[in-house]
C-alpha cells in the first residue's frame, strides 16, 4: 500500500490506516482473539499505521497492539496513541509531570522505551493556546520519550491553531463525506504548513457503510447507543455529529452513488483519501473482513469527477446545515 509522509515528523504512514477504539471499548465486545485477527488482518493488507489511545478500554487497545506487534517482529508499523482523556478535562491537568506519568503507562502498554506518535486527545480549547502545553510537549520530545507529537481535535478552530505551533507534526480531525467543513481552511493550512492531517471517523460511525436502517438496535455499551446527544463525550464523535434518521436516510443516498467495484464504505475511504493534505485515513473494525476491505480501497481506482460533484450536493442538501455550525 502507498505510504505519505506525517507531516514535520518525517515518519510515514499508509493511506489507510487501522483506528483502534472499537478494540478496547465503547463499540459493543471484541475479544482478544478478534481483537488479535482485526490487527493481524489490517497488516497483512498493507496497513502500517494503527492509532489508539490510553483511554481506549483504559489501556486494552494499546495492550492488544503490543501483544500482536511483539509476536511480528517483522512487521514495521507506526503506533500512534493519545492522551489526556482518562482525567479531568480541565486546562490545569495539562502539565509537563502529568504528560510524564501517562507517557510512562503508555509506554508500559505498548512495550517500547520511546512512542512514534504521541497526541493531545480532544483537550479543553484553551490547551491548544498555551504555551506551556507545547513547552512541555517539546520537553517530552528532548527526553527521547516520544519521536513526534500532534494532536487531535472537534473543531477547525482548534486544529486552525495547532497547525500554527511550529513543531506539531499532525493534527487528527473528524472527515468524512458528512463533515467537508476540514476541506476549506484545515487541510490547505496543514499542506502549507507541512502538518500531517489524520482523518478520523471517516464512516460516521458506520453510517456511510449502509448497513444500518432506523430500526438498527446498537448495543447498551456501544457509544452509538448512549452518547447520540453528547451524553458522554463529544456529540460529534457519533454519526458525525448528524441526527441518526437523517443520516440514514442521507447514507442510503450515499450508497447509490458508489462506482462498480466499490462498496459504499470504500467509496467513503477512497473520498477522504484523494483530498489534498490528507495522510491517512484510520477506520476501524470489528472483524478481519472489514479490515481487509478497508484497506483494500487504497488499491482502487480513482474516483471519476461526477462521484465529488454528487457527493457535495448530497451534503449540501441533507447535511452541512446540522453539523457545520458546531465543528
């Protein structure tokens, strides 16, 4: 699979990564075993990036990567974790000893002396203005604890102020065919900045895959169920952001409109990769079979014109106006 460059850091990563909440919690249940076959899956289609974070099953995700990559010592992937979201959301918990001790338990986790990639999970927005924040970043970097740092943010103001910090290698956002807000000022401002734009939530939670109908049942730990107005975190990290009718009305819509050889999940991951500035895009998966499908829609063929003009006018119409505003 083709790989890009991360931005300042210099590392690499493939156009289709592996995102892996859905392996520690928040998703319904993963085994072990499954959690083990999705890794071992997405690297042998060619995936060598695979994002988690701390907070994912409180270590669990970061866990089942160090098991699976100590087992594969043939294997080169880039591991990119994040931090922050296990404690208090407030700017004073962002210090340089906290940044230590939660390098330290990552590290732990992921059975390596240095990180790839460590970013900011989704601070409180004064973070992304302090100073001392990236002081303390640049500390971590010095101490060879970790190789590069970003961050990963809810809104294009937020990453609009990261890319402006001159050592932050990448910044994480939600894009997807139901959030273009990214394309207009975001990625242009990543690519002149030489940032590294990870694309997140790509499928809108499953949306775009087309699989779901209004009557689709999700299950009680699965965030899909119980954070579909922000009960727990960030509204806009389920479905987008979008009302769940809406968006499976807006899907269905979607769906039809995927070329011959395509699946309306690849279609989705084929649009987010050939926009300007992007590096990665990370879906998850709950089985090897989405995973290889997933990585599979690097190895399609580029989308023709008519298939970016009609996915605009679909968000256009059934979508900008629910999500634009807030993100």
């Amino acid at each position: 699979m083709d790989e890009r460059v991360i931005g300042r850091s210099g590392q690499r990563a493939s156009v289709v990564g592996l995102g892996t909440w859905q392996l520690g919690a928040d998703w319904g249940d993963v085994d072990d075993k499954e959690a083990r076959s999705v890794l071992e899956a997405a690297a042998e289609s060619g995936v060598t990036f695979f994002d988690t974070a701390d907070v994912y099953g409180d270590g669990r995700s970061e866990s089942a990567i160090a098991a699976f990559l100590g087992g594969r010592p043939d294997l080169h992937v880039l591991v990119a974790t994040k931090m922050g979201r296990r404690v208090e959301q407030i700017p004073e918990n962002y210090v340089l000893d906290n940044f230590r001790a939660w390098n330290d338990r990552s590290r732990r986790n992921l059975g390596v002396d240095r990180l790839d990639l460590v970013q900011l999970h989704c601070p409180p927005t004064p973070v992304y203005s302090s100073d001392e924040v990236f002081d303390a970043l640049d500390t971590m970097v010095a101490e060879e604890r970790i190789a590069a740092y970003g961050v990963s943010v809810e809104t294009c103001a937020e990453a609009l102020t990261a890319i402006a910090r001159p050592n932050v290698a990448s910044v994480q956002i939600i894009l997807n065919p139901f959030r273009m807000k990214p394309l207009y000022e975001v990625l242009p401002a990543a690519r002149q900045a030489g940032v590294g734009i990870i694309a997140r939530v790509p499928l809108a939670s499953g949306l775009l895959s087309g699989k779901y109908t209004k009557d689709t049942v999700f299950a009680a730990d699965d965030h899909r169920t119980y954070n579909r107005q922000g009960e727990a975190f960030d509204q806009g990290e389920t479905f987008s952001g979008v009302d769940y009718a809406t968006g499976v009305e807006a899907a269905a819509e979607f769906a039809a409109l995927a070329p011959e050889g395509y699946t309306p999940a690849q279609l989705a991951l084929r649009w987010i990769a050939e926009q300007p500035g992007v590096t990665t895009v990370i879906p998850g998966a709950r089985n090897p079979e989405q995973a290889r499908a997933n990585a599979a829609a690097a190895k399609l063929p580029p989308l023709p014109a008519e298939a970016f003009i009609a996915i605009r006018e679909l968000y256009q119409r059934r979508i900008k106006d629910q999500v634009e505003q807030r993100w």
